[in-house]
C-alpha cells in the first residue's frame, strides 16, 4: 500500500483547547478526512499560552508567532478575525505582520515537507498567501470560501485580492448557493468550483438526563420551551427574536426563550427584554461547551435563528439533526437547509411579528411541527453530515491530483469508511 497523500490545511480560526468552540469544523474535517486515508496538518496563528506544536485531537497542528510578546498576538480567535478588527480597529496595524508570518510559516512548511496539496480556508488572507505560497512551491492549491470572507472586505482593492487569489487556485469551493453567486460575482466563472456545505456530527450524543435537567431548568409550568444557540449580537437577530416573544406573551404566557451564546450587546437585549415585560420568560444561559449543545437543542419545542444574513448556518442543522422544529429567516445559504414548509418555517429578516405568527403556527400545530422535524432530520443525515462533506473533499482533491499527475495514494481502502 502507497503512503497517504499529504495535505496541508492553513486557516485563521482552529480550536485552542479541549472544548473551545472556535471552527470546530475545521477539526472536524481535517479529521475526517484522515479517516478517509489523507494525512492532514494544519497551521493556523498562535494565541497567548499555547504550544507551538501539538496533536490535537489525532492532528497536527503547528502555530505561528507573528507577534512578540506573545500577549499582543491579538488579531484571531475572540469571535474570529473580522470581529475582533471591527471590535478593535487597533489590530490592522498588526495585519502586516500577520500576513507576513503565515505567509513565512506556510512557505518553509511547503518546501521543506513537501505536501501533495495545499487547502486554504478563507479567502483572505488565507487564500492570497496560499496563492503566493503556492507559486513558490508548486503544490496544488484548494481555497475554501466560508462566506464572511466573500461577503465583507468590499473594497475595491480587497475584491481585486479575492479575484487574483480564487482564480489563481486550481480548485474554489463554496459552503452555499449565496456563497456560490458572491463569488462568481467577484471572479467570474473558474475553471473548478464546487458547492461543498460544511458538515455537522448528525451521530452528537444527547444525554437523557441532561436533557431533562434542562427542560426542567427553563420551562415554566409544562410551556412551550424555544432556544436560540448563537453569538449574541443585533447581526443574529436576537433583538427581533426577543421583540417577537413579547408579542407571544398573552397568547402563551408560560413560553420560555433560552439564549444560549455571548456577544458584547448582551446586556442591552438583557435591559430590552426587561423593558418589554419578557424578562423573567428569557433566559441568557451564556456559553456552553460544544458537547452540551446538543443537549439544548434537543430539550427545546422549537429553535428560532432569526439571523440578518448567514453564508450557511451550521446551527440551523445542528437543531434540526436534533429532532427539534426550525423557525428561520429567508436569508443567505439558510434557504439551502431551511426550507419553508418543508424542513422548516422560514420568516423575513427583521420581522418580530413573522417570528411570533410562526412559533403560534408550531404550536397549534403540533403534527405539522413533528412532521417538518422528521423531514429535516432526514435531509440533514443525507446532505449535510460530516462524512458526506469530506466524501466531497475527498473526491475534489483526488481530482486535483490526479489533473497534475498525482496519486493519492491509500485512499480506495478507506473512502467507504466512516469516522471511528
């Protein structure tokens, strides 16, 4: 048997610690396609307090220091890198060095270990110094768009940068039909470009007594239970969902709303429900760790993602691989998921009272909220678990390497194998 084919991941955003909720699903993918017989590093930016180089979860990953003292490294991770420079404009006088690090990091790695294939996340500036990276070393280059870097970073000069770094790739993928037209909108037709959704765990365990624990925590008298998992900011549209459980609030009085997630507004939404008399019927639960998320959603009657825009939404199929009704928004790559009366209820954006009128429909109907559960349940196990989404990896990378004369080696044997 052949050795694997080497794949190098580079991206901005990768779990720090056991428990960190920060793109978990890079992990995931990267360890999911070990499993499908690729061997995958990662490099991704150092943060204070953590090691240089270490196996995370069956991975290596190595970290670049683009600052010193450590303590100022500051431009990744607390939310991902373009909250963190709206948060503090401070930080793009960091971005040099920055980029100038993981562009060092990526190109000593490229050169001296010799990777088969090089997988961008991000198109900047992930996917401009893989480009860069790329023409120095020769590897193939795959860039994946998550979405954020497609829709923000509009300026005229950026737009030139995403143009030259996706045409520049031998292969584009996309997360979302909303992703696909930005990009085409931004470089044109490419020579390659498939739409890949990130994948969820549709196997995440629940526990039943933590599920109980929870419905008996937050629901009030046998009431209807919502939830909402997610960053706690205007953008997430928790100030609309809020607005829409007060317009609820006589026709039914025991419903409960828990927000699960932080965010820098959470004490103004706190204040608002407070003002609009929903104070004691929502609960902000804060952050939870990503093990007990699908705890919560399978607690909750309904999950509400009243979102002003998502590329794709992960969240939206972790709630409906939990068995739990959806009510979303008719934004972005939601419609891919969510689709109206089909797997879900969808909503305009910035609608309080499409959220009220669509969680009364839930509840005076409670086969017809059973039976979109069903239904989304089964989509989300046939197009958006974890495996179908590194099966898609799997074969686009095959097909890189095989348009440049490589062989991924070790990979028949284990392309029908699931994750252990």
């Amino acid at each position: 048997m052949g050795k694997a084919a080497r794949v190098l991941m580079l991206t901005s955003s990768f779990p720090r610690w056991q428990g960190d909720a920060t793109a978990p699903f890079i992990l995931n993918l990267a360890q999911d396609l070990q499993a499908l017989g690729w061997q995958v590093d990662v490099v991704a930016p150092h943060a204070p307090g953590l090691a240089i180089r270490e196996n995370y979860g069956g991975v290596e990953v190595e970290r670049f220091r683009y600052l010193w003292p450590e303590r100022l490294q500051t431009v990744c991770y607390g939310g991902g890198a373009l909250i963190e420079l709206r948060r503090h404009p401070a930080n793009l006088l960091k971005l040099p060095a920055f980029v100038a690090s993981e562009w060092a990091a990526l190109t000593w790695r490229l050169l001296r270990r010799r990777y088969d294939l090089l997988h961008s996340h991000w198109i900047l500036p992930q996917g401009l110094v893989g480009a860069a990276a790329s023409a120095v070393s020769g590897t193939p280059h795959v860039v994946t768009v998550h979405g954020s870097d497609v829709f923000a970073l509009q300026g005229g000069l950026l737009r030139r940068l995403k143009c030259f770094a996706l045409r520049g790739a031998n292969a584009v993928t996309v997360n979302s039909s909303a992703t696909d037209e930005e990009v085409r909108a931004i470089a044109g037709d490419l020579p390659v470009m498939r739409r890949i959704p990130m994948g969820i765990d549709t196997e995440a365990p629940t526990r039943p007594d933590a599920v109980s624990e929870i419905r008996q925590r937050y629901r009030r008298r046998q009431g209807p239970f919502l939830i909402f998992v997610g960053r706690v900011v205007r953008e997430k549209g928790v100030g609309d969902l809020i607005r829409g459980i007060a317009l609820l609030r006589d026709r039914a009085p025991n419903l409960t709303l828990a927000i699960v997630g932080t965010g820098p507004e959470q004490q103004d939404f706190e204040r608002e429900a407070e003002r609009l008399g929903v104070g004691d019927r929502v609960f902000f639960v804060g952050a939870v760790p990503p093990d007990q998320v699908a705890n919560f959603m399978a607690a909750a009657d309904m999950f509400v993602g009243p979102s002003h825009f998502e590329a794709q939404g992960l969240v939206f199929a972790e709630a409906m691989s939990a068995g739990t009704p959806v009510i979303a928004t008719r934004v972005g790559g939601v419609v891919d998921t969510v689709r109206d009366c089909e797997t879900g209820i969808t909503v305009r954006p910035r609608a309080p009272d499409e959220i009220a009128e669509a969680v009364s429909r839930l509840l005076d109907d409670p086969a017809m909220a059973q039976t979109l559960a069903r239904t989304a349940r089964t989509f989300v196990e046939q197009k958006l678990d974890r495996t179908v989404s590194a099966r898609g990896f799997s074969e686009l990378f095959q097909s890189v390497l095989n348009a440049r004369g490589m062989q991924a080696s070790g990979l028949n044997r284990s392309l029908n194998r699931r994750r252990p």
